[in-house]
C-alpha cells in the first residue's frame, strides 16, 4: 500500500487518480516575521524540533525562507531549543 503526502497527487490502490485540495495560506498578508513570536514560530515547528516543509504548512516560498530564517534566529538567542527535550 502505497502512503500519499498531503499535497501529492497520485494514483491510490484501485488505479482512479486522487485530488489533493490546495492549502490555504495561513499567514496570508503579514508582512513581517518576527523571531521573537515563539508562540507563532511554534506552528511551523514539529514535535521533535524540526522545520515542517511548506507542501505541510501551505505558505508561499518567500514566507518559508523566512520563517526558516526567524526560527534558525531565535534557536540562537536560546528562545527555541535545537531538538526537543527527551522524556524517557
């Protein structure tokens, strides 16, 4: 059985071609992404510290490369952690 992505198009198990609806834009006219705004850096954030990628989040490339930027800024000034903390 073959896993899709959420934004892919492909074929499913029974050879009928699915439809993946775009996602909508959820920063949309912002202007400014400040790397102080942990609660707003924290959505583009997965559990484990990384970066999602925009086919997940839905934002254009030029809010990505700063969203990239502003969490690598406060990952520095120690607001973020580098990886998630290990609870076992």
């Amino acid at each position: 059985m073959s896993n899709i992505f959420p934004m892919q198009t492909g074929v499913n198990t029974k050879g009928k071609k699915t439809v993946v609806k775009k996602k909508h834009n959820p920063i949309k006219g912002r202007k400014a992404i400040d790397h102080l705004d942990i609660k707003f850096l924290g959505r583009y954030i997965n559990d484990q510290g990384k970066i999602l990628p925009r086919r997940i989040t839905g934002v254009t490339a030029t809010q990505q490369k700063a969203i990239a930027r502003a969490i690598k800024h406060s990952r520095h000034l120690a607001l973020i952690p580098f990886v998630a903390s290990d609870l076992s």
